[in-house]
C-alpha cells in the first residue's frame, strides 16, 4: 500500500468541522506555548473544537486546563481519562466527545504552526482519502542529543510513512475521518505504544480510504536531552516493534548484541573518531558527527532491549468501538 504525497490549500468549499484531540500528561510547563500554537490556527475558530483529555497528571495539568477552558469555552474543551493510564485511552475519550467531521491529532509537546490545521485538513476534499499525516519537525535544540536526533530526521514522518509493512502516520501529526473510526474502532486503549500504526493499518486493510502525505502541514516537536530520555524513546520503539509483530507479524528489528556493539564501539574509536577530529578542527564537520556511532549504538540497543522485554498483554488486544 502507498501513500501519497499532497500540498492542497484548504478553500472555502471545503471547510469541515474539524476536532483536534490532544491527550495531556503532567505537561503544565507546555500548555502556555501549546495554547497559543492552538490559538494561532488560521481555521475558521467557529468550525474547530480543541479537546484536551487529562491523563491523570500529578502536577498542576488539569487545574490549568480548566482555567483555560473557563476562559475560552467555545474553543477549549477539557476532559478527563483517570481509569486507564495510555495516551490511546485518553485519545479515545476525546474522539468520543468531539463533533468533527474530521478528527486531528498532536500531543502537548509539539508545536503546530499557524497553517498546520488548514493544511492537514484539505486533502479530505477527496472523498477517497481516509487518513492524513502532516510532517513533524524539530523545535530548535542546542544539546549535542538534540543535534543528532535532528541530523538523524529521528521523528520525520518519511520514517513510518516507508514502512515496509506498510505505511501509517504518527500521533503527533495525524487526521482521520471519523466516519473511518466508526467502521474499524478507536485505538487499542491498552496499548501503550504502536497504536498510530495499528489503527493506520487497520483502516488502510479495510479498504475504507487511503492515507495522505500533507509535507507542509507542520507540527515541531522537542528531541530528548538527556541519555535517559533518548534511552527510553528507543526503548518504546522496540516495544512497538514487538506489539506490531505479535498484532501483525511484522518483522522484528535485528538485535544489537553485546558483541556487535563493542565492536563498533571499538572501530570508531581507534579509526572514526581521529579522522572525524580532524574534520572537526578543520570545520570539515560538525563536532556532533564525533559523536555519531556511540549515540547510534545506544539508540540500538536501547531498541533491542525493548524488543526482547516486550510482551503483548490480553488486554492490549481490546479494540473500543465509536
């Protein structure tokens, strides 16, 4: 299956009423610039519905949210996931709620730009097209990590729109018509990772609609930081990986073993790392470029250990229905 790749502009024949569901997690520190990204939508105000579902934050989320959307009620719409603790879940409980035509999806950490609705929005003129993924790109960064997450194109949607399975979009820039939804189920509310491509996939087996590249509809999101942080974002990937294989017998990653790693390890420093120093001190080449093959080990194994430690519960299974 193919996707394939649109720069529509949204006219006023084609204007649809549009829910964007956002699921909120201990996130008060990115509310402020996310409202305002919200606010600054160029799509008619009176056609789009902001739903934001609190995922049972511990810090001052959802007291904020509801001071936000007493001051905006005809724009923000707060909600509350307390049972299940999943962003799919909380996803869910939004597009229950919402009275779109059109259901749109980001998270609290990214950062939509002013055309990023309009853009998403305007290849569903098409009556074939189900799905819409727009690009995501990444905030600014000054740390080493975040440089060579963004040399990397790490959350780039050509990554998963070329999969080899086959294509679906992420979460964090992603549309679906709702009358899709009301044919396949929502997201698997246990699962905790995989579920954008599990619901992409299933939309796209059924036949209901075909999914679509807006590369101009953009959404920015921060890289990691911290070793941790990137650590544990590749460790959900090989998570994903082996959810998506027991779903779908999707192939597995290959291991990044022990033997293999300090192997590598052990080449870039007696041979990479002199002859990319030189570069350095020559402006031949980036100073993070030094650092290329140990962070792309890390992000493997982290990867591969995820994959191995991953089990698909019972309850991961369950679809919900609209």
């Amino acid at each position: 299956m193919n996707y394939q790749s649109t720069n529509p502009m949204t006219t006023d024949a084609f204007l649809p009423r549009v829910s964007v569901v956002i699921p909120i997690y201990n996130c008060e520190t990115d509310l402020p610039k996310l409202i305002n990204c919200l606010f600054a939508q160029t799509y008619p105000k009176e056609l789009a519905e902001y739903l934001l579902v609190d995922n049972n934050s511990s810090d001052r989320t959802f007291e904020l949210l509801q001071q936000i959307a007493k001051n905006y009620p005809l724009l923000i719409r707060v909600l509350s996931e307390n049972k299940i603790q999943s962003s799919y879940a909380a996803r869910n409980m939004g597009i229950r709620a919402a009275n779109g035509q059109i259901i749109a999806f980001t998270d609290a950490d990214c950062r939509p730009q002013p055309e990023w609705l309009k853009l998403l929005v305007a290849p569903f003129v098409n009556n074939d097209i189900a799905i819409v993924a727009g690009e995501i790109t990444a905030l600014p960064g000054n740390s080493l990590l975040e440089q060579f997450a963004e040399n990397q194109q790490t959350l780039s949607q050509k990554h998963t729109l070329n999969h080899k399975f086959c294509p679906y979009g992420q979460t964090a820039n992603l549309a679906i018509r709702r009358q899709a939804l009301e044919k396949v189920g929502l997201f698997r509310p246990y699962l905790t990772t995989g579920g954008d491509a599990d619901i992409c996939w299933r939309i796209q087996q059924e036949n209901i609609g075909r999914l679509e590249f807006a590369n101009k509809a953009i959404v920015q999101h921060r890289h990691r930081t911290t070793l941790k942080e990137l650590q544990n974002q590749w460790r959900r990937y090989g998570r994903s990986n082996r959810y998506l294989h027991e779903l779908y017998g999707v192939e597995l990653m290959r291991d990044m073993t022990l033997k293999e790693s300090s192997y590598r390890l052990a080449r870039w420093l007696f041979k990479e790392l002199p002859k990319e120093s030189i570069n350095s001190l020559t402006g031949k080449t980036q100073v993070v470029n030094l650092l290329n093959t140990p962070i792309g080990i890390l992000t493997a194994r982290a990867r591969t250990l995820g994959q191995r430690e991953a089990k698909l519960s019972q309850q991961a299974t369950i679809i919900e229905t609209l």
